[in-house]
C-alpha cells in the first residue's frame, strides 16, 4: 500500500475495515457492513480477506484468489463497498497489526480507521499478536446480535485488555482507550448464516440459494467449490 500525498488526502473520512476468511462471502457478512456502515456514517467499507489468518493455520481454506473473486462479485453495485488485497497478497501469516499499521501509514491522521469484528473473535483478541498495539491504531465495532446485553468488559477480555479501557459518560455501548479510539458494541439484524454450514450443504449437495449473492453461488458452481468440503 502506497502512502498517500498530502495533496490528494480525502479529507476527514471514516473507513470500515471488514476483516474475514469469507469462505464464502454470504449475506450475514453483506449485511452486517451495510448497517455498520449507515450506524456509523462510514465513507465505506473494506472487506479484507485474510490470506493466512493466524488462528486458522489448523484449516485447508479456498485458495485467497477465489475469495477475493467471490467478494468483487458480491459487492458489484454497492458504491459503499470495496475489496482490500491487502491481506491476501502479503506474504506469511495475516496479523491485523501489519494491516491497520499499513492503512495508518497509508492515510492522514484525520481519517478514522473502524475495525469490523464479531464477539467471538473479540473475546480472543488477547491472544492476537501483538494485540495491545491494536486499539490505537483504530477504532473497534463488536458485532451483537439484536437484544444482547453487553457484559462487563472484563467478562469477554483479560484482564490486562480491560484495563486499558473506560465506559464512556453517559454511554452503555461504548467503552475508550487511553489513546482515545473506543471499541462500540453494535447490534445488526440476525443473518444466523455460518460459512462452515454452506460448505457443508455444499459438499452435500444441499441448497444455498437465498443465504449468499446469486453472482456468488454461480462462481462456486462454475469452479467447483466446496464440493470436497472437509466435514467437520
């Protein structure tokens, strides 16, 4: 990622950065940017497939080139939705710590960087390399499902994460950093669409129509995807 000039800077923008495998990309995903980004008034989403994503080196994943073509196919015609190659063209293991490192340098200071992530990979994120050199670099939006009741913080982190966080005044779903990037916990509508499934109902010849983009599933089918789907 080149650094950008000064002269072209796009001025004070907020950039949602959608991290993932996306094996497949499905419409839980699609939709989840589509409310983050209006709830947030994000200039637009990046959806960032992981090549080799560090807590995944146990999986066979479809090759990254195949991903990232399903994704250009599944964002075709929202202006609001990019693809970042990022991640899927570095070499070695995928840390989210390079990546937001890249767009800080890649950006001026006044562009908003909003790390998108589920409560699943939020409650591991202590384990992450380098993980404290994360929340300065970004803010983060912890996906909840409709209803959730945020826990405490210490609940769902470590001890050594929390302490680097305050409620802010007045708020309940908000928490900040001594840096001053917060970590929002944002409800979307619940897609109950998990990517292990369709691979599944692939392999069994089952099908997933309605659960990802039309554009997609013809990809899976003209290139045979899926259809030696290791069960889990």
């Amino acid at each position: 990622m080149k650094k950008r000039s000064r002269s072209t800077s796009p001025g004070s923008k907020r950039i949602g950065l959608f991290g993932g495998t996306f094996d497949p990309v499905h419409h839980g995903h699609l939709r989840a940017g589509e409310e983050i980004r209006q709830a947030f008034s994000l200039s637009w989403v990046e959806f960032l497939p992981a090549r080799i994503p560090p807590h995944k080196t146990d999986q066979v994943l479809t090759d990254v080139t195949h991903r990232v073509a399903m994704l250009r196919l599944a964002v075709e015609g929202n202006p609001y939705f990019r693809v970042s190659e990022v991640e899927a063209t570095r070499e070695g293991l995928s840390y989210l710590v390079d990546t937001l490192k890249a767009y800080r340098e890649h950006y001026p200071a006044d562009v908003s960087l909003y790390f998108i992530m589920g409560m699943d990979s939020f409650q591991e994120i202590a384990t992450w390399h380098r993980y404290q050199d994360l929340f300065p670099l970004s803010h983060f939006v912890v996906i909840t499902r409709p209803g959730y009741k945020r826990p405490e913080l210490a609940q769902v982190a470590s001890e050594e994460v929390a302490a680097a966080f305050e409620p802010t005044q007045g708020g309940t779903d908000c928490l900040e950093h001594s840096s001053g990037n917060r970590i929002h916990f944002q409800e979307t509508t619940l897609l109950d669409i998990a990517a292990s499934r369709l691979r599944a109902w692939i392999r069994d010849e089952l099908s997933v129509r309605y659960l990802l983009p039309e554009s997609v599933w013809n990809y899976v089918e003209q290139n045979g995807l899926y259809v030696n789907a290791r069960k889990d």
